[in-house]
C-alpha cells in the first residue's frame, strides 16, 4: 500500500474564474504511482526573493526578473481559504512599460511542444480592490486574457505551445486597465509524446477547462495529482442529473498501460456513468465564439468489470446535438474495452462554436455512457512571425554585453509591432528583420565587437556618442565602405575612425620587426657571452663563480 500525496487548490467556479482553498491528504489502496521527472520543468514563484522545493518534490525558483514589483498578499484576504497556497501568496506586479516578459528556457529544447501555465491570485494587494485587465502573450502570439469577474478569485491559464526557439517569453501586456501581475510561472515539457496536436502544427492551444468526473467528494476543486507527468490540475465536477459515479479499488500499473496522455491513476479510477442505458452523459459547456475552431479530449477508461465478457459498451458522442440555431454538430461512435484507455479527439470547425456535448449508448450497447474527464481547448492560430532567429541572437548578445537595460527590450525586438524595441527598426518580411538600429547616447563602454556584423539585413547603424574604443571590426568597414551600412561613430573618442588605424598587416609586421630585433639581441649577447667565457679560461683564477 503506498501512500499518495496530493495537493489540492480549491476553486470555486465563477465563469472563468476560481477561488482557492484547500489542501489534504488522500490515501487509496493499491495504487502505483508513476514517478515524475521534474528536471526539465521550470516553477516560478513570482515575488519570492529565494527558491525552495515544496512539499510536492517541486522546485521553485524565486523570481529574478529585472523589471515590476513584488508584493505579498495578507492572509486576510482569502478569508475563507484558510490553506491557500504557498505559491499564490507573492506576486510580481509591472507598473512600468506596456509588455512585461519572463524569458523561460525550453529545457527540452527547441521544435517541441510544451505547457506554459500561470496561475494569477490579485488578492487585494495593492488595497485598490481593483483587480487589472491584462493581455497574456506567448512570443508573439496573443493567447487569451486575464480577467477577474470577482476580485477575491484566482485565474489560471495554460497554453500548448510549439516552440521553434531555445526561450519561450510570456509577456504581460497591459491595456490601461489596471497594473498587470503574475502569482506563478511553470513550464513543463510535453515531451515526446504526439498528444493534444500534431507535432507540426504550430497552433497554441488555450485550455478552456479540464475536469475529471466522479470525484464528488472535492466538488468544485481544482487537483492536482502528484504522479501527473505535465502538472495539470482537473476541476472536479458535480454530478449532473442522470449520472452516478463511478470508482474502481483496483490498482492500476501506469507502467504497464498504454497511457498517451499520461492520465494520473485519480483521474482513471473514477468515473461517471449515466443512470440507464437511455440515458446520456452530458457536458454542458458553452464555448460561442464561432470565429474560433476548438478541440475536445475525451478520456474513458472502462474499469467496470464484466458479468459476461461480451458486454459490449458502445457509444454515441455527439457535439450541438441539442439545443435551438444549432445547425452543425460533430458525430462519433466508440466502442470501449475492459481495463483500455481511450482519449477521443474532437475538432469543432470555425463557424460552430460548442453549445453541449452528449455521450449516449447505442441501442446495440449492453451498458450505459460513461465518462472519466474532458478537456476542451480553443486553437489560437498564429497571426504573427517573430523576428528572424540570426537578428534575435545578435540583438539579445548586444543586449547581454552592453547590459543595456531598457524596460521596452524585452520580448520579440520587432513584433508585434506595437511593442518594437526603442532604437529599432524593422521591415516588414516574413519573418522581420533588424533594418536599423540606433544605439547613440547609450554609455556604452568596450570595443565594437564583429558580430554587429551579424545583423546581416542593418542598413544603419547609429553608435555615436558612447564611450566606444579599439577599432572598427572588418566587416562593418566593408559594409560601410560598399555603402550597404550606414554606420555614425561621431562623439566616441576612443574609437580609431576608419582609415586611421593601423592596418593588421602592419601590425603583423611591425611585432615580426619586434620578434626579429629580440631574437637578434638574444644572439649577440650569446655570442659575446661565449667570447667572454673563452676568454675568462684563458685568463684562469680572474673570474669567481
Ligand atoms: C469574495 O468576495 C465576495 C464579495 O465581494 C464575498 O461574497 C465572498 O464570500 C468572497 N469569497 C471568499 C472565498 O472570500
Ligand atoms: C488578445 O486576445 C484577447 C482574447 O484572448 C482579446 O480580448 C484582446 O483584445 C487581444 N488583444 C489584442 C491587442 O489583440
Ligand atoms: C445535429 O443533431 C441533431 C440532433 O441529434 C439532428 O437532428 C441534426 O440533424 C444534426 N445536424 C446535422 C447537420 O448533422
Ligand atoms: C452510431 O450508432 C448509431 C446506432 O448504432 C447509428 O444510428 C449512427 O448512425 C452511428 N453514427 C455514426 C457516426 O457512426
Ligand atoms: C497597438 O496600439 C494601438 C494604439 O495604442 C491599439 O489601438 C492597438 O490595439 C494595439 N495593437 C496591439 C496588437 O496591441
Ligand atoms: C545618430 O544619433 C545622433 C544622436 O542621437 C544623431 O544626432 C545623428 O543624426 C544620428 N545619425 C544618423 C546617421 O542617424
């Protein structure tokens, strides 16, 4: 018997908010836990000076972000919550700057897939009693916003997201409505595994919600289990009229399951399975906005044990199959095994929007629906290309050199367009590219290094007034010289100005000239040190040694 440990954020469900206020303990018999490898998952305990690893094996960091705030929230304001969670007692807030961004290394890598998350508590903490509007990017895409419809609630969001880079920026965007904050950060690697999308789809996917059914006993909590591999935490829905629950004692051997989603054993031993074989498991969610296309997870695992072993289950899954001006809805039969997972994707197309979803057995089936948990995600599509991947790394290394500390050099540098960095300018291809840049008046100190060169599409580069020294690297001569690179050196006094250095050949040959006359001094002391000792033996006891 092993004892599971699970952390338990409580959320009351308002809208699309949720309110926090719980932790415990659960323990069940026979269960195996799957173990999680947490290296390459980033927590992120925004306002907190120093890291920690929590009760759960988690590691957090503390949040050394160069720009906003960190405030505390006072326990009074989640008076009904006595055991709120640690991670949602600080926050950073970002009073200066329109995009405010944590830049997340993707641990895993490039071209892979990964869940970004944050969970948002206002808390009262600036005694305005005013929770902000805010935008929430991923690079350059908008993905959703952070709204709170009452101020004592929590938010939190979370996006699959395919990264073509190494870092992964979320960014806070404020709107004028308020000072943008962020509680927690997490980025937890999706891994190999082809789940939720396809691996060339460069589509984000906005979690709209994620329940896990028959889990009465925290109606209206949101659980998280400690053998998740991706840290996602399940709503845990009532029972809707029709239903009844379902739970099985026996264990269940992740290692040994074929487990795509890698579904935590408390999301597979309980269920819900509709009342009678006429009766229909329902999701009574409405998503309306049809200008978006959505995508339905449906996770069965028929743990029922069979009197008969040619009971079949057989189902009828059926999206808007209910309800007035629905003219469109999305039709599935499946047929479920004993002890075999099953997640059934869904695609509702743009133009329908989602209105229910019924889950009904077929006349043919022997058993009634049933259903373990749901996620439903809306598809952001990617309107905008981030700035070519040479121009970034050669801006983020002037950036990292000159320590150039600027509240708007964050994120992107050219899109999206409202937010391209100060002193740059950008063309408008597919992807941008750095066009000019201007960099005067910036106390910068050191030599020009080559890989200004680097930002292969410059046309200007404005350096004057710094404190610039050494010489003009090569290839920025060059350019300057064939009049593809308008380079400004003016007010750096350091600087030999083009022409007037030294060329490296006469260097070369000015050190071979130095080289020459040493080696040639060495070889006339040798010899005249060697006349001497000839000398001093001819003379005998003359010289002491
Ligand atoms: C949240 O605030 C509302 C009123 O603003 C109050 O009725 C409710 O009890 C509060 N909830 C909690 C959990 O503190
Ligand atoms: C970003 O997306 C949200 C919806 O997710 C939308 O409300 C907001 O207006 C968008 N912001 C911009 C600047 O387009
Ligand atoms: C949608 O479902 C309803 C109810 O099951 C059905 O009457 C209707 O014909 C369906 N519409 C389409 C386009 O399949
Ligand atoms: C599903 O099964 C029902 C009853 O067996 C049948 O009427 C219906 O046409 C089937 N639908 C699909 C999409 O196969
Ligand atoms: C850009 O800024 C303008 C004016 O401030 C605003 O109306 C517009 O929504 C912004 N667009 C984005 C994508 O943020
Ligand atoms: C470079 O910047 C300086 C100071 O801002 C300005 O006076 C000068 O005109 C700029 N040079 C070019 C070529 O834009």
């Amino acid at each position: 018997m092993e004892r599971a440990l699970q952390w338990i954020v409580v959320v009351a469900v308002c809208a699309s908010s949720s309110i926090i206020h719980a932790a415990g303990i659960d323990e069940a018999p026979h269960r195996k836990l799957a173990s999680v490898d947490y290296s390459d998952v980033i927590s992120i305990d925004c306002g907190v000076e120093e890291g920690y690893i929590d009760r759960t094996r988690i590691q957090y960091e503390d949040d050394d972000n160069e720009f906003g705030e960190i405030h505390s929230i006072s326990d009074n304001s989640f008076q009904n919550q006595p055991q709120i969670n640690k991670q949602l007692m600080s926050l950073r807030s970002f009073p200066e700057g329109k995009r405010n961004c944590y830049s997340l290394k993707a641990k895993q890598g490039k071209n892979k897939r990964y869940i970004v998350r944050g969970y948002f508590a206002y808390g009262n903490y600036d005694n305005k009693n005013k929770p902000p509007t805010f935008d929430l990017y991923i690079d350059v895409t908008n993905f959703t916003f952070i709204r709170f419809t009452v101020a004592n609630t929590t938010r939190r969001v979370e996006a699959i997201y395919f990264t073509l880079t190494d870092t992964i920026d979320l960014c806070l965007v404020n709107t004028e409505q308020g000072v943008p904050f962020i509680s927690l950060l997490e980025l937890w690697p999706l891994g190999t595994a082809s789940v939720y999308q396809d691996l060339l789809n460069f589509q984000t996917l906005d979690l709209l919600t994620r329940v896990t059914l028959g889990v009465s006993s925290a109606d209206d909590q949101l659980l998280r289990y400690m053998d998740d591999n991706y840290g996602r935490s399940w709503l845990a829905r009532e029972l809707t009229r029709n239903e009844k629950e379902m739970k099985t004692t026996l264990g269940i051997d992740l290692d040994t399951l074929n487990n795509p989603y890698k579904l935590p054993t408390e999301v597979l031993n309980t269920a819900v399975s509709a009342l009678r074989l006429s009766d229909s498991v329902n999701i009574w969610r409405s998503y309306s906005d049809t200008s978006f296309e959505y995508k339905v997870y449906l996770h069965f695992f028929d743990f029922e044990e069979r009197v008969d072993s040619s009971e079949k289950r057989i189902m009828n899954v059926i999206v808007n199959g209910f309800g007035e001006g629905v003219h469109e809805n999305v039709t599935r039969n499946i047929s479920l095994s004993y002890n075999q997972l099953l997640t059934l994707q869904l695609t509702v197309e743009v133009g329908m929007g989602i209105n229910n979803i019924f889950i009904k057995a077929t006349p043919d089936s022997h058993l009634p629906a049933m259903l373990n948990a749901y996620e439903i995600y809306r598809v952001i599509p990617q309107s905008v290309s981030a700035t070519h991947q040479d121009d970034v790394d050669a801006i983020k290394r002037i950036k990292d050199i000159y320590k150039i500390s600027r509240i708007n050099w964050q994120g992107d540098p050219c899109k999206p367009t409202n937010f391209t960095w100060d002193g740059l300018t950008c063309n408008a291809m597919n992807p941008p590219r750095i066009i000019s840049l201007d960099l005067s008046n910036n106390q910068m100190v050191g030599e020009v290094p080559e890989f200004f060169a680097k930002l292969s599409q410059l046309k200007i580069l404005n350096l004057s007034r710094n404190s610039l020294t050494g010489s003009i690297p090569d290839a920025l001569i060059a350019k300057s010289k064939s009049n593809s690179l308008q380079l400004s050196l003016d007010g750096n006094i350091g600087i030999c100005q083009i022409g007037s250095c030294k060329k490296k050949k006469n260097i070369v040959a000015l050190v071979a000239t130095i080289i020459a006359s040493i080696v040639g001094s060495i070889i006339i002391v040798g010899i005249v040190m060697a006349i001497r000792r000839s000398l001093r033996k001819n003379e005998g006891e003359f010289f002491c040694e």
